[in-house]
C-alpha cells in the first residue's frame, strides 16, 4: 500500500514536472564541486543569468562533490528526468567523458564550462586557457624583477589539467629570461597552508636569494606571503603573483602585496547558459548575459564555435575597487 | 602484557653487570627507540643541511609541528582508551570558522557586531570544538557505537556544518589581537609553540599525576577490570572525547590565526597526521599502554622530517612514502613489545 502512494505520488510529480517542462526549458548544471570560492561565484552567476531571473528558464545545480562516478550518475539523473541541455565543468579530463556519452545517448546537449573534457560530443565549451595565465603572471614577475634574480614556484595537485597548463605558461615565460634561476619547484596542493610551510622552509635554505614567487593560484601565493610577514621580512622585496582573483587575493591586491589575474567565473558560467539555451531552442534564441558586450574579444558568432575563450584579465590598482563590489 | 614486559625485565636483570646485554640492548631500544629515532633524524639533518640547526628553523619547525602536535596530544587521551577520533580535521575547519566569524573585521563575512574581542572568539571556537567532542563522546560512552563510526559521523557532518555557515566562503581579515596567537612572539618563542608546551604540560600531569589519568590507562588497559574496580567507564570516555575536540577547536583557532583567514577547507586529512603521531610515539591503538611525551616526538618526527626534507629540495611525494614507512615501523616495534619478539 505504502509503495502504491509512493508510486503515485512520484508519477504525479513526474507529470507536472513535464507539464511545465513545455512552458520552461530545463537545464542542469554539473560542476565538479561547490566547495571552493569559485565554482560558488560560478554557481551564483548562472542563478543571476537573465534568462533564469525572468523564469524562461528552470536551472538545476548539482553538486559533484569532487567525484566523477557522481558527476556520472548525475548525469543519468537528468537524462531520465529529460533535462533540455546540459552545462559541465568536469573533475577530470578524461573520466567526464562518459559522462557526456551519457547525455549524448539521450540526446541531450552538452555545454562545457570551466574545466575541460576529452570529448567530441561536446556541443560547445567556454572557459579560459590555463597556458595563457601560466605565462601572464610569470611574465608580471620576471619583468618586476629585470629578468634576473631567484624565482620560486608554488604548483598546483601535480597532473590536474590547470597544473599542467599554468606550468606551461610559467615555463614559457621563464624560458625568455635564461638568466633566472628556478631555486624550487613544488606542489602545495592549490592550500595556503601548505604553501606557508613550504615558503618558510625555502626562505631559511636560501636566506635572502629568492626574488619572485610565482603561485599557481591565489590561495598559494598568500600562503607566501603570509610565511614571508611570518620570517618578518619586507614584503616589497618580493614580487609575488597568485591566479583566479579569489576575494582575500583581491584585497592583498589593493594592499600592493602581490598581482592576481582574474579568472572570469561570471562570464564562464553566463556564458555557457547562453549557449545551453541556444542549444536547447535549436537555434532560436539570442544571447542575454551582458558577458559578450564585455569581452569583445569572445564574440557570439551565432552560437556556432566550439570552443569560447574567456580573457583573462590582470588585476590593477585601478579595477580592484570595482571588482571588490561584486563580491558580497 | 604487563607480566611479560616484567619478566623481561627480570631476565635482563640477570645482565645487569655487562651493562649492555643483548636482551637489555634490545628493551632499551624498543623502549627508548623513538627518541633515537628523533636524535639520529636530527644528527643527519644537521650534518646534511647547514640551514637545519639554525635558531630561525628551529623555531620554524616548532612552529609547524604546533598544530599537529595540539591534534595528536588529543588523539593520545582517545586511543588511550581504546578509542579513535577521525573527526578532529574536520573540527578543526569549523571551530575556525565560527570563531573567526566573531574576530573578522571585514564588513560582509562576520556575524553582526563583529570584531568582537578576542577572547569571546577564543571561548567560542573552544566551546565549538568541545560540543563536537561531547556529541561523539555521548555517541561512544552512552550508545556503544565503535569510536570508528562515531567519529566518521563527526567528520562528514562538522565539514558539512562549516560549508553551511560559512556559506562555503572563506573568513578572511581577522583582527591583529586574534592573529596574534597564531603569528606572535613570547621571549621571542612563537605563540603556537608556547601553548603546545602548556597543552602538554597540563596533558602529561593529567595522565602521570591525577586520579583520572589512572582511569584513562585502566579502561585502555582492561575495560573489565576497571569496572570491577569502579571506574565509571562512561565517563572517562565521554572526557576523553571532549579533550580532543576541544584541543581540535584550539588548533583550529591556531590554523587560522597562522594563515591569516579562515577556509572551509582547512585541516582536511589532519586527523592522520595526529593519528600517526600517536602511533609514531608508541601509543598502542589496543588502548592502555602510551606516553604523550611519545606522541610529541612523534609529532615533531613528522615536523622535522617535512621541513628537512623541503630545505633539501626534495619533493613531498618522498615526505609521504617515508611517513608511512614510519608509521608501519613504530606499530611493528609496538608489536614487538608487546608480544615478544
């Protein structure tokens, strides 16, 4: 008796979900995990999409709690569920991929934002190219410095995707100053803790020779800086670059204690719902998010690229301000 | 186990003359290994690296092994008595958070009113960390629950209760005065490295010189007799609990007070450091037998071998497998100890 009323209760609630399904498109969005300060900004921006304020749309986030199989099973949710595309930020290159088989198979478009995934059934892709940002803050410090002196660099989990491209990049910029001298090269796992351990143990074993710190994101550069206030040295002996724009990166920004590139969470993740949405109504539909007014370098062109990149942009004395009032 | 370590000892009285037998050799290093361990790892460090033995590293590895030294003194009052605490990392995480929501002075990211004065983040953060361990404590002396489960419950739902009231955001901007237990100076000894010396003063008197420490070996040792001689069992285990919370809120505070900010996602994983601390020092996880002075050379073990290892450029991979190979080689001398070669 008691599994009959379950029964029925789910089938009604299943037809009135496809009831509105007519009215409203559906679209899940499957980010890795929503733990960390940027996939909530991610998360955020897509809730404060136009198209989603208006209520055209029906926007379901779930959460991928840093698991693949999760993510996976996700996606098998919003295909019996019929969802009417799909946006993706992976946890892994490789293991996303059956994922978007998944949603290929149901014949659901997939839309891949932030991470990326090895996958030719992607519809379309929007995020930002780690190589470019490996390079910008690499380059930042070594022309702070003169193209000489000690660099250290803060790596991010060894073999993640933004790893492997920020290295890249760094070591493209390094290349171009053959008169630097790398002095340690470690990971500290992306944690401002562990980077203040391993900061404070390079500036005991090399006392007044490291003239660049080069941190994979920010979160590991103010571990750097915390370790060097720690030792009581003065900060503006140090040139020292961070990625990602996270909120404290912004304020030691201001603070002239390190520069930051601002990785664009709003605009990857506005961005991709345009095109999930174009993809959704086969064509029919125009772009909402005031993202591509901003970018004039990632234009629309009708929904039909594959792959859209996201600028990065440097984070200055004279956008701090700005930036610092769209984080609440 | 007690009367064959006695035996032991009778045996190798019997040598007592040539004053290193091969069998009091042998009880001397099993009992004493741990230390030689730490001095032949500091020896070899010092002669390898000229930085090691300097006063700034000293005070940096100190400083360093704090916060897993606070964690693994509280882990040594649990597995004392046979039980486990999985979840200190997580309290960790929350008891930061939560207090420094009540020191933060950035307008957005603290509770109303906030910076309030340090000592009301301190006495929340521990009060936080001490609810925690009381919860598990309740769940392990009054339910029966295996400490494994108890704990394990604990580690997923304080995480999941830091992410809720932190909205998943970090804490950031913490006030001078609250900074300054984690990055200030006594005599020009770091703050941290002060209160882990006070944590384990109190902890060793507790243990070596108060009725309730006797308890805590007696219900490791033998929950049987302990009863029979009227211990209240629940009790010391619900203590025990509310120790090592507490002492993770308190470290924390510490985190976050170092780092400058509070993050949802600090301490992850912390509980095995402390744990391997604990087993490194010689405490027996079978409960009863353990020094907390063992678990504090276990945790600068751990410290010094880290930060000797980063000033030699050697990458952290290397750090893990020797950790682990540490690990399995303090239990294995544990063993050898308790049930003969």
């Amino acid at each position: 008796m008691k599994r009959l009323m379950i029964a029925l209760a789910s089938a009604t609630a299943l037809l009135a979900s496809s009831a509105m399904a007519q009215e409203k498109i559906k679209i899940g969005a499957a980010p890795y995990g929503l733990n960390a300060e940027f996939m909530q900004i991610w998360a955020a921006a897509l809730q404060e999409h136009p198209a989603v304020k208006s209520g055209e749309v029906e926007l379901t986030v779930f959460d991928g709690r840093y698991d693949a199989l999760v993510q996976q099973d996700q996606f098998k949710t919003m295909a019996t569920q019929k969802y009417n595309a799909i946006i993706f930020a992976p946890i892994d290159v490789d293991a996303g991929a059956a994922a978007v088989q998944t949603a290929a198979d149901a014949g659901i478009p997939v839309i891949g934002s932030n991470t990326r995934v090895n996958s030719d059934l992607l519809t379309s892709y929007v995020g930002s190219d780690d190589t470019i940002s490996g390079y910008m803050e690499a380059k930042t410090v070594l022309d702070k410095i003169g193209c000489k002196g000690n660099v250290v660099i803060l790596e991010g989990p060894i073999g993640q995707s933004a790893q492997i491209s920020r290295l890249e990049g760094n070591k493209k910029a390094l290349a171009e100053c053959p008169d630097v001298k790398i002095l340690e090269d470690q990971t500290a796992n992306w944690s401002r803790a562990e980077a203040q351990t391993l900061m404070e143990n390079w500036l005991t074993s090399h006392p007044n020779q490291i003239n660049g710190v080069i941190g994979q994101n920010d979160e590991m550069a103010l571990g750097a800086i915390e370790a060097i206030k720690a030792a009581g040295l003065d900060l503006k002996s140090f040139t020292i670059a961070g990625i990602d724009g996270i909120t404290d990166a912004l304020h030691a920004v201001k603070a002239g204690e390190m520069t930051s590139i601002l990785q664009d969470a709003r605009a990857q993740a506005q961005g991709a719902l345009d095109l999930a949405i174009f993809a959704a109504k086969k064509g029919d539909y125009k772009p909402q998010s005031d993202i591509w007014a901003t970018y004039k370098d990632m234009p629309w062109k009708d929904g039909k690229e594959k792959i859209y990149n996201v600028p990065w942009t440097p984070v200055t004395a004279e956008n701090v301000d700005q930036l610092l009032a769209t984080r609440k | 186990m007690m009367s064959a370590g006695d035996n032991k000892s009778t045996e190798g009285g019997k040598n007592a003359n040539s004053w290193l037998g091969s069998e009091q050799r042998r009880l001397l290093i099993q009992e004493y290994g741990i230390f030689l361990a730490f001095v032949i790892l500091v020896a070899v460090l010092s002669v390898s690296n000229e930085f090691f033995l300097t006063a700034g590293n000293i005070s940096n590895v100190l400083l360093q092994t704090s916060i897993n030294g606070v964690l693994a003194i509280g882990m040594t009052f649990v597995i004392l008595t046979r039980g486990i605490d999985l979840s200190v990392g997580s309290v960790v995480a929350l008891a930061g958070i939560v207090s420094a929501s009540f020191v933060t002075s950035s307008a957005t990211a603290g509770i109303s009113g906030a910076p309030y004065p340090v000592a009301l983040g301190l006495g929340i953060g521990l009060l936080v960390g001490i609810a925690c361990g009381a919860i598990s404590g309740v769940i392990v002396s009054r339910f029966s629950v295996p400490a494994f489960v108890a704990t394990l419950g604990m580690l997923s739902a304080a995480r999941g209760m830091t992410l809720i009231y932190g909205g998943g955001r970090p804490v950031p901007a913490l006030t001078p005065a609250f900074r300054w237990i984690g990055t200030g100076n006594i005599l020009g000894i770091p703050a941290p490295v002060v209160i882990l010396a006070v944590v384990f003063a109190i902890s060793w008197w507790i243990l070596n010189r108060t009725r309730f420490g006797r308890y805590i070996y007696a219900v490791g040792g033998n929950p049987h007799a302990a009863r029979t001689s009227g211990i209240n069992i629940t009790r010391t285990q619900f203590v025990v609990y509310v120790i090592s919370g507490g002492l993770a809120g308190l470290a924390g505070m510490l985190l976050s007070a170092r780092t400058g900010s509070a993050l949802p996602q600090a301490g992850i994983a912390y509980e095995l450091d402390a744990i391997a601390a604990v087993v490194i020092g010689g405490t027996s996880l079978s409960g009863g037998v353990g020094r907390v002075t063992g678990t504090l050379i276990g945790a600068l073990i751990i410290g010094v071998m880290n930060n000797g290892l980063d000033l030699m450029g050697i990458q952290s991979y290397y750090q893990q497998v020797l950790k682990g190979a540490l690990i399995v080689g303090a239990v294995m001398l544990d063993q050898k100890r308790n049930y003969g070669a």
